[in-house]
C-alpha cells in the first residue's frame, strides 16, 4: 500500500487557507465566494505543489455540500459477457468468442443472481458487459423485465453508453442518430433500466481516443447518450479513466465538457431554485447564502423534470495484462490530487465517488478527506479491473465500509442509487423520510 500524507480536513468551511504557493490564493478566494474555477485555474491545481491547499479547497467544498456524511450503498454488480467485439489496448477484460475465459451469462442466470441479491438486502443492481456480437436486442430487455419481474425491490442500473450505442446498432437504429438513441433507451426503461452507469467515458480527447480507444463511440457520441437518458428522466454518473496516455490538460476538457452539460441540464431547477448568480453555469459549491431553496438536485424537486449526472467517479488507469502493461500507472499522490480537482472543478455536479475497487478501500479514507463523499458498496463480484492481483469476487462488508468511514472521520449513511437515505433492519430496508 502506498503511504500518503493525507490534508487534515478543515473542520470550518470557512477556514481561509494560506497557500505556500502565491499563485493559489485567487483560486482560494474563488472557492471561498462559489465562483467556478476556469481551465487555467485547473492546470494550475494541477501543477503546483501545495498539495495541501488544494486538498484543503476540495475538502471545504465537500463539507459545504454533504457536511460530515459519507456514502454508501448495498449492491450487487453483473458482468453479464465478458466477450467484446472491440479490442481496447488499455482493457484486459474483454475476449472473443471461443477465446479461453470468455463467457455468456443465460436470462436464467442473471435472474438467480438477482433473487441473491435482493434476498440478501441490496438496493442495487449494477450490470454492465461487453459488446457481444449475437446477443439480441430482445436478451436485454428481457434480462431487465426479468429482473423488475423477481426483484422488484432492486434499482436497475445498467449499460454504459457505449453498450447503448451498441444496442441501437443491432436494434437497427442507428441511422436514426439521437432518436434512435431515445428509442432505445425508452424500450429499455419500459423494460425496468432505471438509470445509467459512467462507464466508457474515459478522457474525452481527439487525441488520446485516436491512440487508445480508437474504436469505441466518441466523446460526443457518449454525451449524447446521457443527454438523451436525462432527457427521458433517468440519473447517471460519469467516469474518467486516467493515468495513461492522456495529459492533465485533457483531464480538464474532459471534466469542462461534463460540466457543460451539467449546466444546460440544471439551467431551470437553478432558476427556480433562485440559486445565487455568482457568473456562467449553475454551481452547486458555494457558501450557503447562495442556496436559498436546495442546494443540491434531488429527483421530484420544483424545476427539475429531467435527470442529471449524479456522480463524477475518477478512475485510475491499472496496465497490467493490457496492451499498455508497459506504462506504469497513476501513483497515490495523483489519484489523490486528481479527485480533489474533480470536486473542485465539477462544481455542478452533487456527488464524487472513491470507488474503493479501484482506489483500494485504504485510499478511499484518505479521498473521503480530501474531496470524495462517496465509497460505493459491497459490490461481491467485479470482473472489470483487478487491483494488485485481486479475484473477480471482491467483496466488503458493511461493518468494514462504516469502520473505514468512520476512521477518515465521517458519518456513515447507507444510500439507494438515487442518494435517498436507507433505513435498515438485517436484510430489510426501506427509504428514510
């Protein structure tokens, strides 16, 4: 495990930090008023080395927006197919047909493994997959109808974008560009998706697409699919794969783009809201008096009658058993710089997950000081990415995920996937009002 330095969080939001770094001390008054940080402003939280202030900003903006809780979920993640029509060089996941360890999971078994889980009390599931070639379109739909069908209690959440625009292909909708985008995801929200995974997003960059994810959908491609699935009112997250061959510079496109979209998504529940103007875009961030109303979107709210992203999950690049084995990955202080300038820079969107799979459950304590107010959950099995030699079956236990919560200095509260609270007997749950 690699050994940090962690920022002690500040207990007042209103701290005012000193920057060893003079150039930082706008960017300190800008946090401290709710202005939103331009690109340059970024790259400088990026380049400078007074960690600690930008820990300290990150951290001050989390507390404003969630106080002294720290989320956590019970779920259940389904890889449903491992085999992929696409060979991405950064993934070790996928196989061909008849390669030695692809597999195919039946309706049947995807059934099973969701009774499991809702017997075993998640209020999750999460399925993702690979690109398969024969796979119908109908194997989908009737995979979520089954599910809602024998555990209804679940909260469907399922499918990257680019399983999307890979369903309208073989639904033959693609010619018909967004609407067949819509039509899809309607028939797979009639059939039981609730809402929509990050995942694919990698970095958003001409550039770095052309050299590592040449053949999947593009950065315009994977926004428009969340557009599309806000639009018929279902919440998603978003991802950013970083680490590889992407520079910083890309990493702030990646998150100016989200945010972009965020704005044009939340532009009339802000209004209504009479969130405050301090200049472009609706931030979420800033000191209390410029939230009169809600703070932050919530499904059911005045103004609000589309979904939205929900969470910014950064995530690093691992190499191993990849065609890019031959980089050496993100280091800890990296990944621990990159989500605080996530919080800092995606000021419009509520929420910013240490997805402890992929950031060990050890730094995820750490991220929780620095920025993140989510861990995820339980998960059980995860056949993505493996870190430091780990199985598929990756599981915690409540008891560990509160203790760690707990150790960083936080509250822990057990949320659904739309962030309402859960109150909890055993293996019985049911939304806290």
């Amino acid at each position: 495990m690699t050994t940090l330095t962690h920022c002690e969080p500040a207990t007042d939001p209103t701290t005012v930090l000193r920057p060893t770094d003079s150039r930082l001390a706008p960017v300190v008054d800008s946090v401290l008023e709710g202005r939103r940080l331009s690109a340059e402003e970024g790259m400088l939280l990026f380049e400078t080395s007074d960690l600690h202030t930008v820990c300290g900003l990150a951290d001050i903006v989390r507390r404003r927006l969630h106080g002294n809780v720290a989320w956590y979920n019970i779920n259940r993640h389904i890889n449903y197919s491992n085999i992929c029509t696409l060979s991405c060089s950064f993934c070790a996941f996928h196989r061909k047909r008849n390669e030695d360890g692809a597999y195919q999971y039946s309706v049947e078994q995807v059934r099973e493994e969701a009774i499991k889980a809702q017997e075993a009390g998640a209020t999750e599931l999460h399925i993702v997959g690979g690109l398969h070639p024969r796979l119908p379109f109908e194997y989908y739909t009737d995979m979520l109808s089954t599910i809602r069908e024998h555990a209804p209690k679940l909260h469907i959440k399922a499918f990257t974008a680019v399983e999307i625009v890979h369903l309208q292909k073989i639904s033959r909708r693609e010619r018909m560009k967004y609407e067949g985008t819509l039509a899809v995801l309607r028939d797979l929200k009639e059939a039981g998706l609730q809402s929509l995974p990050g995942g694919g997003a990698e970095v958003f960059d001409d550039r770095v697409h052309a050299e590592v994810f040449k053949s999947k959908i593009r950065s315009d491609e994977w926004l428009d699919v969340h557009r599309a699935a806000h639009e018929l009112g279902l919440n998603s997250n978003a991802t950013m794969l970083y680490g590889h061959v992407e520079e910083r510079r890309e990493r702030i496109h990646h998150m100016e783009l989200l945010r972009a979209q965020q704005d044009r998504t939340l532009e009339n529940w802000a209004r209504v809201q009479e969130i405050t103007d301090t200049g472009p875009g609706v931030v979420l961030s800033g000191p209390d008096q410029n939230y009169p109303h809600e703070r932050l979107p919530m499904p059911g709210q005045d103004g609000l009658d589309t979904g939205y992203f929900q969470t910014i999950i950064p995530l690093p690049f691992f190499p191993d058993k990849s065609a890019l084995e031959y980089l050496p990955g993100p280091t800890g202080l990296e990944n621990l710089r990159t989500i605080a300038i996530c919080r800092l820079m995606l000021d419009n969107v509520p929420h910013v997950k240490a997805f402890w799979i992929m950031q060990t459950l050890d730094m995820a304590q750490v991220m929780l000081q620095n920025g993140a107010d989510d861990i995820d959950g339980t998960v059980v099995w995860y056949d993505i990415t493996h870190v430091d030699g780990a199985s598929t079956h990756q599981e915690t236990t409540v008891t560990d995920l509160q203790r760690s919560i707990r150790e960083a200095g936080f509250v822990p509260q057990e949320r659904d996937t739309l962030y309402r609270r859960i109150r909890r007997d055993g293996n019985q749950w049911e939304l806290d009002d």
